[in-house]
C-alpha cells in the first residue's frame, strides 16, 4: 500500500509541475475526539482542456485541537508547499460541509441543503409518520399547521436545493454560473412569497431575502465572477442583475484580451476546438435562473 502511494503521489506531482495555475477546496470537521481534520483538493485543467480534482490531503491539522482561522491556514499552507502550489494557486472555496452521504437523510447543521432535504423526506413520509407518532412516548404528531409550515419551508428552500447544486459540481466548469444562479435565487425568494401560506413562511422568506443581498449582489463586482459570466455564451450580459456591472464586466474582458494580446503576440495555428454548451433547462419554480434570465432579456425587448 505505501508503495502505491508512493507511486500515486509521484505521478500526481509530475502532473501538477506541469500546470501553470489551479484552484482549491477545503473541507473541515471535527471527529468526536474533537480532533481538528482538513481536506484539500486541487482542481485544475490539463493539456487537453479537461477539468481534473485530486485530493492532496486528508489529515488532522497541524495542532488537531486549535481550530482557529490561523491554525487552518498554516495548514493550508502546509499542504499547499508539499506540492509545489504556492504559486499556483488563483482560487480557494471552502466551506464546512461533511461530504458523506448517509442513508438516513436528517438535518446537519455543517451539511448544505440538509435541512430542506430533511423538510422534502419527513412530507413524502408524513401519511406514515402519523401512526408512529400516535404511539405512546413518541413525540407529539404533526398538526395541520406544521404541515403548511413545513410545505412552505421546502417551497423557500427548493431553490436554495437547486442553485447549490448546480455549483457544486466537480466535473465541469461553475464559476460562471455564480453571478446569475446567484441573481435569479434573489428573484425567486420574491415569487416564492406569494406562494407562502404561513406568516411564519413568510417571516422566513424575508429574512433570507434580506441575507441573500447582502452576501450575493457583490459576487457581480468580483472580476474573476464577471469575466467568467460575460464569457459563457449562455449568460453574457444578461446574467447580471446591475447593467453597470455588466458593462464593466464588459470593459475588462477587453482589457484583459487587450494584455494577452499585447503580451502573448500572435497566436499559434492549430485546429479549432469546439465547445459543448449545455441547453437551458426547463424554467420551474425551484429553478430560479431561466426566468432570471428570460425576465432579462423581456426587459430590452420593452425598452
């Protein structure tokens, strides 16, 4: 087994030596000793214009009972030097979400769309759920008001199901997707609510609407989010919310070609490449990105 990893390890670095620039993602827990773990994984594009991941490592921090911001990123660090990656690296996404996939579907509070997959289980099951809760020492069965609660948290949340989704894709390309996923998730929250039954339903609603601006209408004045936006020609301008930040998104893709023009000289022949776009998807109310979209593009058609 040392040996193979020996191996492994030693192709994954020749690999790696000859990539000029890569990304990472991190994922952190604590074991039940209350052990600080870490895993890092590189993302990056090969010769022929596949997207790779490989797990650098998965160990315990480098002081497994400090899990303070300082701690990590010497870890980080750590990792990043054992593979020559310092200079690599123009990209770092983390989050702490556990990556096992239980069989029983309860809420988490460190896994993404736990709580809304939690909600879809516990409605698909309620018919069955009322008998076992009639039984003696069980909790109190589900009213007719947790019922409407609960459709209308799994109405707030489908969206949030559906955009997490798309970007957490490790085979294909998402960085474009976060500036008009991200945008027609906002929009969703606002057809969402007239759908809501419950005050509670729409307390909720409101307070994720608010949170969601405030940590999503910045990703479109992030230039590797614009330019990655502005080049997928499924979105262009027309994933942006701001036409401000569609035009700039605009001037520094010219920019940007402009100095790789000037710095790169003429470029080599060769056979061009086709690309595979993906069709759009059906527009449903837990998508919210065709009708951002689409509502976009009505928008011109009006002016």
């Amino acid at each position: 087994m040392k040996n193979m990893y020996a191996d492994l390890t030693s192709k994954l670095q020749l690999i790696l030596s000859e990539v000029d620039q890569c990304a990472i993602t991190m994922d952190g827990w604590t074991s039940r000793a209350n052990d600080g773990y870490l895993t890092v994984t590189v993302h990056f594009i090969n010769e022929s214009f596949e997207l790779n991941a490989a797990v650098l490592s998965r160990e315990k921090l480098m002081d497994p009972f400090n899990h303070n911001a300082e701690n990590i990123a010497a870890s980080v660090r750590n990792v990043l030097s054992k593979w020559n990656l310092e200079s690599k690296v123009i990209a770092i996404v983390t989050d702490n979400a556990s990556a096992m996939i239980k069989s029983l579907i309860h809420e988490v509070s460190t896994r993404w769309n736990s709580a809304f997959k939690m909600v879809e289980r516990i409605l698909a099951t309620k018919e069955f759920l009322s008998p076992v809760l009639s039984l003696s020492r069980a909790p109190d069965p589900l009213t007719a008001n947790d019922i409407e609660l609960l459709e209308d948290i799994q109405t707030i949340l489908a969206p949030f199901d559906y955009v997490t989704t798309q970007c957490s894709s490790s085979s294909k390309v998402t960085c474009s997707l976060s500036v008009p996923l991200t945008n027609g998730l906002v929009e969703g929250l606002n057809d969402q609510f007239g759908r809501l039954k419950t005050v509670n339903g729409q307390q909720a609603c409101r307070f994720l609407q608010d949170k969601a601006r405030i940590r999503i209408f910045p990703f479109e004045e992030r230039s590797t989010a614009r330019l990655a936006t502005i080049m997928d020609p499924r979105y262009k301008k027309e994933g942006f919310r701001s036409p401000f930040n569609a035009e700039q998104a605009a001037v520094l893709l010219e920019r940007s070609l402009s100095t790789n023009m000037i710095a790169g000289g003429d470029a080599e022949e060769g056979d061009p490449q086709e690309t595979a776009v993906e069709p759009p998807v059906t527009p449903n109310a837990a998508e919210p990105l065709p009708k951002f979209l689409f509502s976009n593009i009505e928008k011109k058609k009006d002016q």
